[in-house]
C-alpha cells in the first residue's frame, strides 16, 4: 500500500484507538481494518502526561527536535491508550510565542534581560544577605505538584537541609493536604491502598464532589467503559452542582454545602442499623476515637490547632450516630432520607463491591480532614476496603502532588522520611545529605497560607517561587499580592510563561518545560513515571533542580549538590530512593523506571504492590494477618467521630448567595499554559459564571450578559452562563478560575481546614449585581 | 490541521443511530467494532474554524454517551 504522509498519520491514529480499544475492551474485533507498519519520519518516546494527577502514559511523536503529536500509551496501565484533549495538544503548551527564554532581573523598577548566570549570581547574594539580616527563616521556597521528583527533592536538601530552615511548602497544600491528613489520621501512612484497576471491578462508583467527567476524563472513561462491559455498574454523583458528571452517572444527588459530613455520618448510621457492618472486620481491624470540635477556621494570623484524639467505644460511637439519622441529616444537607437509605444499601450490600472517588470537593474543605475520615469510616464498617473494587479512592490534581510533595515531604513538616519534629527522621536526612547533626529544625515554621500571611507581615524577606502561579491561586488575593509587591520583599520566580505571579518578581528565571528535561512524577495511584529529555527547550531554559543546584553551589554546598549535569537525575534518584529503603515505601531503581510506563510503590523484590495492608497482595503486612494496617501501631485503622459544622462563610442576608470555585476540562491550573494552546483556548477563552436559571431570572440576566459578583474581600464583573456545562442549584454560583483576567480569588476566603490547613475553595458568600 | 482519533460510546442501544450520526458528519470516519458496541472514531480537519464546529457537533450529537481520545497530530505545528 502507498502511502501519503497524512494518509499514514490518520493510519497510525486509526491504529492508536483500535490498539486502545483492545486493551478496555478484551476480545473486541474490527474488520474494517488493516494494520500499516512504519515510521514516517516521527519517533515515539513514553512520557507521563503534563497535566492533571492521572499520570496516563503518553508517547510523544517528535521529528526534527519537535514534539508534533500525542498519543495515549497503550502499555501504560493507567490509560490503556486513552488520552483527553488537554493530552493530546499539551505538546503545543511547549511552542508558545512569549515563552520565557532569558533570565530577567529587575533594575530600577524594569526586568531586563541578563545572561541565566547573573541571574542566578543574584538570588544566591540576595539568599545569603537576607538570612544574615533577617535570619535563617526570612526565606522560603514555594514549589509545586507539578515540580518533578528531583525539583523538590533538591529543594528541600537546600532549604530544610543546608540553610536550616523548614520554609518549604508547596501548592498541593492547597490540594491535597486534607488527603494527607485524611490518610494519617485514619491510617497513619499517606496515599491510597487501592489503584485504578480498582475501576474494573468495582459494581458501585461514589463520586463525592468530584466532577470526575471533567477533572479526571481518562478514569471516567474507563468507569464508563467498564459499565457498558459489564450492565450491572452504577455510577452515583454525590455533589453541590450538576456537572457532566452528574449528567453520564445514573443518579445525581445534591446537598448544601460542607453537609457531606453530615450525610457520611448518615450512611454509617444506617449501615449500623441494617446490620450491614462487617462486625468481624471491624473487631479485627479498627479502633473507634474522637476528637476536638468547634475547631476554627483559620482566617486570622498565627492562628494554630492541635488536635486531642481520645479513644471510645463502639457503643458511643454508636450513640454519636444518633444525631445522623437520615431523617435528621436530611434537615441538614437537603438530601432526602429516601436517597440516604438507597446510598447505604449499596455500601452495606455484601454482593457489591464499592469505589469511592474524591478530589478537590472533599479536600479544599473547612473540615476536609474530617470529611476523609468519615469516608473512611463508611469503607471500614462494611468492610470494603484494600480489596480490588473495593477502594476509598482519593484522586490528585497535579501530576506529581504524590511524587514530589507527599513523598518527597515539600511541607513545612515533613521530610522525604518522616516529620521534622521526630530526631530519627532528621537524623535520617543529615546522614544521607551528609550534614551535621542538629543541621535540620525540628521546629515547622509556615503553611502556605501562613507564609504568605508572612510574607505580607515582613516575617519573610525572600521568597522564590518555582512551577506555579500564587497571585491567582491563593485565596483571598489581594492581600499576598500586596505583600509580594512590598518594597523590601524579593521574589524570584522560575516558569514557563509570563504570568501574574511573574509581574511580581525581582528575577525571572526561565524553566525548562515538562520533556525539555528528565525527569519523574508520582501519580494518584503511587505509580512513579519517569520521562526523559525529549526535545531541547528553547533560549537560557534550565530544568528547577539544575536551578536549585546552581544556587546551593554558589552558597557554598558543593559537597551536597556534587552531580554532573550528565546524570544528575539518576543520582538524584538513587539518593532519594535510600529514605524509602523498606517494604511500605520502597520505591523502584532508576533503570526499571526508565524502562517503564511507571511503576507502583512499595516496590518489593522487583514486583509493585497494587492493593496496600492486603497481605495478599501487600509483602509489608505482618505474616500470618489477612489485613494489616501496618501505618498504626497496632495495625488497626481508626474510625473517627467528626460532626457536621458549618463553612466558615455561609451566605446571609447582605450575601446572599454561595460561590464555588473549580476547573474545566480544557484548561490547566490557572491557564498559563492551556490558554496558549489555540484549540483550548477557542473552546473556552474567558471565564464565566455559572447561574442556576431561576437565580438567573430573578437577577435579569441572560446567558452572556455581565454580572458583578461581590464579597467582603473583592469583586469581579464576568459573563453568565446559564445551562451551560454545569448548573448550581439555586443559590450558588460556580466560577473557573483558570483567567488571569478575571481572579475570582480577590473574592475567595482564606479559610482552612485546621487540621490540614488546607484552604476551601469551594464556600464563602457573596451577593450578585447585574452590571 | 488536527487529525484525531477517538473511541467512541454509543447510549445504551444506540449503535446504529451513532454510526449514522457519524458517518454524515464532515470530517469524520468510523470504523465500528464487529462484537461491542465501540466505535473508532477518525476526525481530519482542513483549519481551525472547521475543527471548532466539529468539536462542537459532536457534544451535542444525543446517540453519542462518551468519546474519548486516544490520538492526535496537528499538522501545522
Ligand atoms: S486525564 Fe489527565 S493525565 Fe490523562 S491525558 Fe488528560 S490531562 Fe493528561
């Protein structure tokens, strides 16, 4: 057969999909077809995707030093082959036109150009004469999910190592810290016992507060696929807005906002009642505690919470229930008691195996801790845990938010073994850093919103910023923007584009993007991926840990930063791989990774571990248990009693209604890369605000007209959307919060978990103007 | 311009009526699956105007339940 060069391209993406379809659904056929053997010119190279924290394997098709096409990795076992569409065109994110090439430094008030060696000659001097007039912690480094494993890693060598100060944080605090909290609090150790093939054989699917058809495609995809296989799977949507979620599951359930808790307190409850608890199990396997409440909400400065677990029975956890009957949760969260019951029953059903998935609505949250436990809770009493299909399954945004900031430990707190405040853990640290003893603080110093609460207040001096965007992110905007714009702050950003938060900087490092560099990322599923340099990034780009590098030889630290821009990254690796030296976190050697389309931890004697605390499945659980919650020290997990309490701002009657924030499919974060790719931007260019119909009509407006969204912090003037993609029940407005020309964050609340201290996005009251 | 490649998933019954939806759009070529109900799902555009409508026709196609990538080549970049 002869070929064309775009006949044979639409071939090889004819023979993507049929690969794919292969692979989701087994045994399935297609005549019509004939296999075309060949190249054309374009060479394939795994990698993990640039966005989102699924990790699908892509293979990006490269001639002549470019990345031209995207395809889903069929061995990769997260996707199978499949791809979304911010996938796929996120190799044009690379080729945008204002790309940062040079290193810029601002002199008299303007950023000029500068060779990347000034540059970094800068930040090291200003580094070291801020510590010496403001002490070790009046500089900070705030980093990224989307930092690769090596960026972090090196980051906090430096900072928490060398310089001596626990100033490192990073933006998946403002993600997945009530996960983290979720996952230690319940069990001691973080991230999920189960994995995504989880998908293929649950009978149930719980998404709470997760617009999964949009934040997560590829896994909502094979949800799909697997109910279309198998007939008998039921999809429930359990959320605060009707979103294309809601629209493919089989039943949409709303409740008012932040009474999740009370609703998951209502399940238990019944799954008690009915008889339906896995009385074995949870003799076996759990303990029952409490702790504070009325616990705060963080908007003020300094403010601190410890919690004060207290054991107790099963009896009184029984009789904490009483409060949640459905009856009584219905008044609370507006979910009928008839739906309340169906939802228990299908958790309680011992012939159905359950997945539960969640994401930002659980996690960016005033009681997000709170609310992982009581999912917990419900996964525990039935038994319906660490079993394939049987899986509370909580999902990351950003590609490496496990890899880097939860494994690598980029919080204030932690380590890449441990917490700062334990002596085995800094210890541990200063021997592989070959550092003094007593080098590492055994004190935290400041959680993301903290630190910007710091760095307006003049606590911190010197702040460097590294793969993210915080004067659109944070909450409650303009106050950090203030404080990062005062006069004897310095703020060195690394990135990709000009954004907000590079208007901001004293020096502008350019950053190799994504396959300009080696690297790795962890996924939701503790799957590592690692990715090697594709293409070569443009101009002075440097990889962050090259960055990180440059600057901690300039302050003196060759002996700990001694790589060779060679192999740096497998250096890197191999030293990082010594703190998870053991069989609940061993992590894969370098050449495995490589070889891979990722590989899962605990990696034990060269085989990954899919199902944790099964000893089916887990070598870590102690010999002779069938289920081994090895994270406590009794191997039991915990079932917490966590009331219902409400948001920190609820509307009233000056602000009357709720706003919410969240994504849309095509855009990443804040847009700085997406919104430069065409095919995503044209489909949605601007942010907007989404309006129940009726709220609509009583405020005179129609789709496209401007209104006014107003809180006690700041306002902004953006389109409607009405019946759009998603539609908030009444009383609620949704916006995305991708534009940089529209920062719905002026008018967000920093409040947080104080367990977490991670922020909620998703409440606080605003009213509304038609403008 | 882009050619892409899908698979897709018909509603419940609807194989017949999303191959026809399918094959009378412009731009599009399928190729059903014998034994599922699968469709492969082949989009080549001629510009981005022409790309934009097409996105935009099959969100709103109603025998269509969900498609889902799995390849991509912009022949402009
Ligand atoms: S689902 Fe996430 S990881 Fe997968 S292709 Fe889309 S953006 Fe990339």
């Amino acid at each position: 057969m002869k070929l064309n060069r775009r006949s044979f391209i639409k071939s090889a993406a004819v023979s993507s999909a049929v690969a794919t379809a292969g692979s989701i659904f087994p045994g399935i056929s297609f005549a019509d077809w004939k296999r075309v053997k060949g190249a054309y010119g374009i060479t394939w190279k795994k990698a993990p995707c640039r966005f989102c924290g699924t990790g699908c394997g892509v293979l990006v098709g490269v001639t002549n030093n470019r990345a031209v096409a995207v395809k889903g990795d069929p061995n990769c076992s997260v996707n199978k082959g499949l791809c979304c569409v911010k996938g796929y065109h996120s190799v044009q994110a690379l080729y945008g036109r204002d790309r940062l090439k040079k290193a810029q430094i601002r002199k008299n008030g303007k950023m000029v150009e500068v060779p990347i060696a000034e540059a970094l000659d800068v930040i090291a001097a200003k580094l070291k004469e801020t510590v010496k007039k403001h002490g070790k912690d009046s500089v900070a480094m705030y980093g990224s999910g989307q930092w690769t494993i090596p960026d972090g890693y090196v980051a906090s060598k430096l900072f928490k190592g060398c310089l001596g100060t626990n100033n490192v944080e990073a933006n998946a605090r403002l993600c997945m810290a009530s996960a983290v909290t979720g996952f230690m609090t319940s069990f001691g150790i973080d991230e999920p016992m189960g994995c995504y093939e989880d998908i293929e054989h649950a009978d149930v699917f719980i998404t709470w507060g997760n617009n999964m058809a949009e934040m997560h495609p590829v896994l909502f995809s094979r949800m799909l696929a697997s109910r279309k296989r198998k007939k008998d799977v039921t999809i429930i949507d359990l959320a605060t807005r009707t979103t294309r979620t809601s629209q493919a599951a089989d039943r949409s359930i709303l409740f008012k906002p932040n009474t999740d808790l009370a609703v998951a307190n209502a399940i238990c409850y019944e799954i008690i009642r009915n008889g339906w608890m896995d009385k074995d199990f949870v003799k076996k396997h759990t303990t029952f505690h409490k702790g504070k409440t009325n616990i705060g909400y963080g908007t003020e400065d300094h403010f601190k919470f410890k919690d004060k677990p207290e054991n107790m029975s099963f009896a009184e956890y029984k009789n904490f229930l009483e409060d949640y009957t459905p009856e009584k949760a219905e008044r609370i969260s507006g979910v009928s008691a008839r739906d309340i019951k169906y939802m228990a029953s299908l958790y309680g059903d011992p012939t159905k195996k359950v997945t539960s998935f969640w994401c930002m609505g659980m996690n960016q949250h005033v009681r997000g801790t709170w609310i992982n436990n009581l999912v917990y809770n419900i996964h525990l009493l039935t038994g319906k845990i660490s079993t394939p299909g049987n899986s509370p399954f909580s999902l990351t945004g950003q590609p490496s938010a496990c890899g880097t900031v939860r494994e690598v430990g980029t919080l204030t707190h932690k380590l890449p073994y441990g917490v700062v405040m334990k002596e085995k853990a800094r210890k541990k640290a200063e021997k592989i850093w070959d550092l003094p003893a007593g080098s590492i603080d055994p004190k935290p110093t400041y959680h993301t919103v903290e630190m910007f609460r710091a760095l307006d207040r003049g606590d911190i001096r010197f702040m460097w910023i590294q793969v993210t965007n915080p004067m659109i992110t944070m909450p409650n905007l303009n106050r950090y923007r203030n404080g990062a714009l005062k006069d004897d702050r310095f703020i060195v950003v690394s990135d990709v584009y000009p954004t907000p938060t590079t208007d901001v900087a004293d020096v502008i490092l350019p950053a190799s993007m994504w396959i300009e560099q080696e690297g790795m990322y962890g996924n939701s599923e503790r799957r590592t991926q690692h990715f090697d340099e594709i293409v070569p990034g443009p101009g002075d780009t440097m990889s962050d840990t090259w960055q990180i590098i440059e600057v901690a030889r300039r302050l003196g630290f060759k002996k700990q930063f001694p790589w060779s821009q060679k192999n740096y990254i497998g250096k890197i690796w191999e030293e990082y791989r010594r703190f998870h030296d053991n069989p609940k976190h061993n992590m894969a050697p370098y050449e495995v990774l490589k070889a891979r389309s990722g590989v899962q931890w605990p990696f034990v004697n060269g085989k990954e571990t899919r199902w944790r605390f099964n000893s089916k499945y887990d070598p870590a659980c102690k010999k002779g248990s069938d289920f081994d919650f090895y994270g406590k020290k009794d191997g039991k997990a915990w079932i917490w009693a966590r009331p219902y309490e409400p948001a920190a701002e609820s509307p009233d009657q000056e602000y009357n209604f709720w706003l919410n924030t969240g994504r849309v499919i095509e855009h990443w974060h804040s847009g700085s890369m997406t919104r430069r790719i065409p095919i995503l931007h044209n489909a949605v260019p601007e942010s907007y605000v989404e309006l129940n119909p009726e709220d609509a009509a009583n405020l005179g407006v129609v789709n496209g007209e401007l209104v006014k969204i107003i809180s006690r912090r700041g306002s902004i003037t953006m389109k409607a959307s009405i019946n759009g993609r998603g539609v908030p029940p009444k009383g609620m407005v949704f916006v995305p919060f991708f534009d940089e020309d529209y920062k719905i964050n002026e008018v967000t609340l920093d409040a947080f978990c104080p367990i977490s201290k991670q922020p909620d996005y998703k409440k606080c009251a605003v009213r509304l103007e038609k403008a | 311009m882009p050619i892409l490649s899908f698979l897709a998933l018909p509603q419940d019954g609807g194989m017949e009526q999303l191959c026809n939806d399918l094959s009378a759009m412009e731009y599009c070529e399928i190729i059903p699956a014998e034994n599922q109900e699968v469709i492969v799902l082949v989009t080549d555009t001629p510009d981005v105007e022409a790309e934009k409508n097409l996105q935009k026709s099959l969100k709103n196609l109603p025998s269509l339940q969900s498609l889902s990538m799995t390849f991509g080549h912009n022949a402009e970049q």
